[in-house]
C-alpha cells in the first residue's frame, strides 16, 4: 500500500510551547517540492578549529596511494571514513606582515576570514565577514537558527600582540568587518536553542524548556505522528528521537558532576558517598579531566542541528590559543607551551597526541552522521565539513600548507577519498571553492582568494 501521506519540511514536535525539529523524512519535501516530485537535501556547512598547527610528519599522507590504506598516526581515527574525505597540501595561509609579532591573534580570526586586520584600526575589531556569516546570509532563511556558533572554551583571553584586539584571539565569525560573532560554551544552552521553546516570537522563554516533565510531553507527540509513518520513517523518527534522549542524558550527566564537585568544594558532603570516600573530583567544563565528553556533547548537538535543518552552517571553535591543557591524554602541559617543542621528542610527542585527539572528536562527529540516512545517502554525503588550524607548525608559526581535513560529499560536487599533496591554492581559495561546492553565489572571493581550487570536485567548470 503507497503511504499517500505528505509532510511539511517545517513540520515540528510541540510540547508545552517548545518545538523539536524532526529530520528528513520520506514523507517530506525539502523547500516547496509539491507531490510527486523531489529535491536534493540542502547542503550543510560545518567548520571545526584547533589551534596551533600540527607535526608535519604525523599528519601528511606519505603518498597519495597510501591514503586510504595506511594513513598517517594523525588520521587514524578517521580510517572508516577516509573515502569520503579529502586532504589537500600546499594551501598557504594569510601572510601576517605587517603583524609579524602576533602569529596567534591572527591564526584563528584569519582561519574563516582569509583576510587580515586593518591596520590602522588594530585596537578595535575590523577584519572582514567571515565564509561561515556569507553562507548564513544565504541560506540563513530557510532554518530556525541562521548558523550555530560553538566554541569549547570561553572567548575571554587577554592579550595584544602587535596592538591587535583580544577579540581576534578567540573569534573566526564574523557577521560584519566590525562585529565578532560569540560561540555558545554551554551546551544546554545550545539544545534549548535547537527545541526553540518562546513565549513570543524571538525571544527565549526564561522556563526550561528541557524539564523532565516538558522533554516527555514532546517526545509523547511523536506517538500519533509515528502511526502515520512508512517503515523507513519510523525507524528514522525513533533513531533520532534516541539521539535527542541521549544527548539531554549526557548533558544532565556532567550537570550533575558540576553540581556534586562544587557541594563538595564548599563543604557540603553528598549522601551518595561514604565519609571515608576520597572527595569527587572537580569536573571544570571545558577543561576537566574528560574533555572529548564535552567535545563530543557539542558535536553531538552540531549533528542534531544538522539533521533537524534548524541550521545548515555551524562553527565549532575546539579550542583557543590560550593555555588550554589535555590531562586526559595523561599530562597537563599546556598546549602552546609544547608546540615550541625544538623537534625534542617528548613534547612532540604531546603535540602529535593532541593533535590525533582533536581530530578523534572531529571523527566522533563525521562518523555518525555518515551512519545516518538521509535521501538517497547519508547525512554526511549532503555536509561539507571542514577541520583545519591556523597554523602549520606551532613551533615556527609557519603558514605555508595549513592542515585541512575535508570531509563529506556536499550533495555530489566534492570528490572525495584522495589525497592531494601539491595543491596551488590559499586559504581564501579554499573557502571560496568550499561555499561555492555548497551552491552560495558570491560577489568576490573570499579574502586573499584569486581562484577556485578545481581539483576537489569534477562537477566545477573552469569558468564558473
């Protein structure tokens, strides 16, 4: 029997005044695609950041026939899902003068940029809008949330190289030349956002709207939903409603250890524990003892945005050139610190683990949405998602092939699975070539851009 029933795109779960986005489902139509036709899943755009750059050797590819079958220790964790990723060496950064002195001011809010700092202006921000802000320019319309700002620490570092704003530490998105756009460090904050719960239109209900009580009301909604859904779409809608329970379990997780570290930090003892049980632990987000849970909690969320459409454009600041350390990886030297390593082997060997650790979460991510189906593939094929440092090598703060992990098939127009080991492009280039896969018309490159890079997909003409 043809299930004849037609979905709204735009179709949400209401409970209690908050709404909960379904994903695409069978029964649906991306835009305004009336009955009988069909259209493409949008593309989404994910960019994830982690400073100081990388150990040369322990990132590249050795050729480009190895990619695939013995990568690098850096890529490891992406072995599964190296056939739909791209790596490119030879995009060059922002070449830094006249701010020779401020390597780490300029390696993030460069990063999406591809632009420098007015120098005349160094004391306030004015730099350029940034590739992730054009793109949710464009296609901002069309979800609840215009683009998703991440960041797992907080954009408060103090410091002026060469005169520059702090705000050039700590911010990649730009909405304007002049206005810094701040990421959400709280990641209960960021799913309320993605339920949307409002008592008026645009503005934030101040009850939350993730209570126990609230979450099970919505999710009750799905029931009658259900029972008009083909096979397929059920097992979609459960797939993603368990995504949603899982992720609202976690965070209520590290809550809960935030809440008890800090009774105990005060004094207040727990009736959960023995007076001879050594004190818990103080879990200090985002820089306590099990970071990639907090890093994975907020890929979580940037997948669930994703696959909701309540954004297509996220940007996931993992960290900051500020001091921040790994005592997970089993020491607590800070990052910057050990980046200067002088080729010695032991802080080498820290950067490469923090290194093979950042891009363990960014497979975290990709990964799953690679499990999930959407259309006619997975979540992942309709994403170009964009993992990259500012920096080349830490401890020469050279710039000359930034490292770049691209990753799904942005609905068909990035070939992916290989690696590129002479690319002749910039970052601009690279960004430009990137919104341009996604199907966002510019007026100019982006930055210091002069062309696109042709060689990551076959389906861009010369001339385009």
């Amino acid at each position: 029997m043809v299930n004849k029933l037609r979905i709204d795109r735009r179709t949400c779960l209401k409970g209690l005044g908050a709404t909960l986005a379904l994903p695409l489902l069978e029964t649906m139509g991306w835009a305004d695609a009336g009955i009988g036709k069909t259209t493409a899943p949008p593309v989404r755009l994910g960019f994830m950041y982690m400073p100081h750059g990388v150990i040369p050797d322990q990132f590249w590819p050795a050729n480009a026939e190895s990619f695939l079958t013995s990568p690098p220790p850096a890529l490891e964790s992406l072995t599964s899902v190296l056939d739909q990723c791209l790596l490119m060496k030879g995009i060059s950064g922002v070449p830094i003068v006249p701010f020779d002195g401020a390597p780490h001011a300029l390696e993030l809010s460069t990063w999406l940029t591809a632009q420098l700092p007015d120098a005349d202006t160094r004391s306030q921000i004015n730099i350029a809008i940034s590739a992730d802000q054009i793109a949710a320019n464009y296609v901002g319309g069309f979800t609840s949330l215009p683009s998703l700002e991440l960041a797992t620490m907080p954009q408060t570092h103090k410091e002026n190289q060469e005169g520059l704003n702090e705000g050039y530490y700590t911010h990649c998105s730009f909405r304007s030349p002049t206005q810094p756009v701040p990421a959400e460090t709280n990641p209960r904050s960021v799913l309320n956002r993605l339920f949307g719960k409002t008592d008026q239109p645009g503005q934030l209900a101040e009850v939350d709207p993730l209570d126990r009580q609230m979450l099970d009301l919505v999710l009750d909604g799905a029931k009658d939903l259900r029972r008009k859904l083909s096979r397929d779409d059920q097992h979609k809608l459960d797939e993603y409603l368990d995504s949603v329970r899982a992720v609202e379990r976690r965070i209520a997780a590290i809550e809960y250890r935030q809440k008890e570290a800090a009774m105990e930090k005060a004094g207040v003892a727990s009736s959960k524990r023995n007076a001879s049980d050594s004190p818990r632990i103080e879990i200090k987000i985002p820089l306590g003892d099990k970071r990639s849970e907090y890093m994975q909690v907020m890929c979580d969320l940037n997948v669930l945005a994703f696959q909701s459409d309540t954004t297509r454009v996220s940007t996931y600041i993992g960290s900051t050139p500020n001091g921040v350390s790994y005592p997970e990886l089993g020491f607590n030297d800070e990052h910057h610190s050990q980046t200067h390593h002088e080729n010695k082997p032991e802080p080498v060997a820290k950067v490469a683990a923090i290194t093979a650790f950042n891009i363990a979460q960014f497979a975290y991510m990709v990964k799953k949405m690679a499990n999930l189906r959407e259309g006619d593939g997975s979540l992942l094929d309709n994403c170009i998602m964009m993992w990259g440092s500012g920096l080349e090598d830490g401890d020469k703060h050279s710039r000359e092939n930034l490292p770049f992990i691209i990753a799904g098939k942005g609905g068909g127009t990035i070939n992916s699975g290989r690696f590129l080991p002479d690319t002749k492009g910039n970052q601009g280039d690279l960004l430009t070539t990137i919104l341009a896969c996604a199907g966002i018309p510019l007026d100019r490159p982006i930055g210091i851009a002069t062309k696109k890079i042709q060689e990551m997909t076959v389906r861009l003409k010369a001339n385009s």
